[in-house]
C-alpha cells in the first residue's frame, strides 16, 4: 500500500522522487517549524515513546526517516551504544549532521543516507527502532514495515509516532480547523515551500489510523502490537514487538 497523496501535483516526478524534494527543500526551516506548529509538544511525544523503550536497554537504536535527527537525539536517554538515523533527505541530514556536530554528538548517532523500503542492514541489526511522523511518507508502507522486521531484534520494539485526527468534539472541529487552514498559512509563510504545509493534513488524513494500522503491522510481522492515542488524540503512538 502507498499513500497516494503527492506533495507536487503539477509534477511528473515519482512521489518517492517529490518526497525528498520536498524535505530538502523545508530543510533549514523544519526544526524550527515543527516545534513552533505543535507548541513544543512534539518533543514530549518522542520522550513518551522512548520511555517504552528504555526497559529493554538497547545497546543499538535504529531511528528510521530521522529526518534532523531529533527522536535519535531523544534516544540517547536510553544510554544506548550507538543511534544510526537514516533518512532519504541529504538536505535534512546535512542539518541533522551539523546539530550532532554541535551537540558532541556525532561519534554517537550516524546519519545515513537511505531509504525504508530497502534497509542496508541485517536481520536482527537493532535492538530498537524508532520511526517520528515518518512512516506515512513510505513510498511503500507495508514493504517499509517488513524491513523494520526484519532488521529488529526477536523480543525487541519498534516505536511510531503520527499525526493523527481526534474523534470527539470539540478537539475534533479545533485541531480540524488548526490542520486544515491554520497550519498550511503558517508553513507557507515561515518555509519555502508552499507545498509542504498543505501535503501535510492531506497524508495525515489519507494515512490508516489505530487499528487499520495495527492490522498492517501485524500482517508485517509484529505480533504484539498497541495504540496509544496522545495529547486528546491529535498523535498516535504505536508500539510493536517482534
Ligand atoms: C516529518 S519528517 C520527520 C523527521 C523526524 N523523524 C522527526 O521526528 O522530526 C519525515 C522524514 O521522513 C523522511 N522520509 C520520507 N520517506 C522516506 C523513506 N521512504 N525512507 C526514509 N526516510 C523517508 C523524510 O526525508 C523526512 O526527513
């Protein structure tokens, strides 16, 4: 399955081909954009998920579609012995690259080039996997989920984390209002895309939420899978295990 929401559809470019396009270009702006759009929460939400990892310890976190590398940052709570953040972006991993830099971070977590459809790792590589409002990017959504799989440790968890819609009102009309017309102006005026703030409600909408979701997750090949909805449901947190 493939979400078939484009960021440019005057393009004839692949979306896979559009979807880097798109980071490269909101790259220099994206971190200061998505604290800014969520009010900082974001940030909350990647320390939830990373608490339902750090009982296991992880020596090795795989954080895939890192982006500027902020959930492999988050990782490092867990102490773990190296973070790799791969993402199809040069243009967001170039900023990512210069944030360990700053931080002292980048004999730590290694930022690579790569996409999810075709992990360059083994089985069993990672003993934990991380994926922030990645996944509905995927130009292949169950091959992506197949990967993670495959290259996570038996016994070990896989984190996502994606927008999502709230159900009741009056979060529901709020956030749809915030989503639809609020969101898309404020990116259009602070990035250099005008694309990219209204491909953004447009793939939250078209991608399966809770347990459509968890039933592909489970067809991939996790066979302890849960939903968390966070923060009045406007984030969905899901858990795997192999
Ligand atoms: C919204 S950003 C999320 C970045 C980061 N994980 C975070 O929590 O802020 C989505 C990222 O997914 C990456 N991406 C999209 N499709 C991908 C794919 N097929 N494989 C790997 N990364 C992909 C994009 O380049 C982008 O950096």
């Amino acid at each position: 399955m493939s979400i078939d929401v484009k960021p440019y559809s005057d393009s004839d470019k692949s979306r896979k081909e559009q979807i880097t396009e798109m980071f490269d270009s909101i790259a220099p702006s994206y971190d200061f954009l998505n604290h800014f759009l969520s009010l900082g929460i974001d940030i909350l939400w990647r320390r939830k998920a990373i608490r339902m990892l750090k009982m296991q310890s992880p020596e090795r976190v795989l954080d895939i579609a890192t982006g500027t590398g902020d959930f492999a940052i988050e990782a490092m709570r867990m102490k773990p012995k190296e973070v790799i953040g791969l993402d199809i972006s040069p243009g967001m991993l170039e900023v990512g690259r210069a944030k360990m830099k700053k931080k002292g971070l980048e004999n730590l977590i290694r930022m690579e080039l790569g996409e999810s459809e075709k992990l360059p790792y083994p089985e069993a590589f990672a003993d934990a996997i991380t994926v922030g409002f990645g996944a509905r990017n995927f130009e292949n959504l169950e091959k992506g989920l197949s990967e993670m799989h495959r290259v996570l440790k038996p016994g070990g968890r896989a984190v996502i984390l994606e927008p999502s819609f709230p159900r009741s009102f009056p979060m529901k009309q709020l956030f749809g209002f915030y989503f639809q017309y609020v969101l898309p102006l404020l990116g259009r005026l602070f990035s250099k895309d005008s694309h990219a703030y209204t491909y953004l409600p447009a793939s939250v909408a078209a991608f399966p939420e809770g347990k459509d979701f968890l039933e592909i997750c489970r067809q991939a090949g996790f066979q302890k899978t849960s939903w968390h909805p966070l923060t009045f449901g406007i984030c969905a947190l899901y858990l795997l295990e192999k």
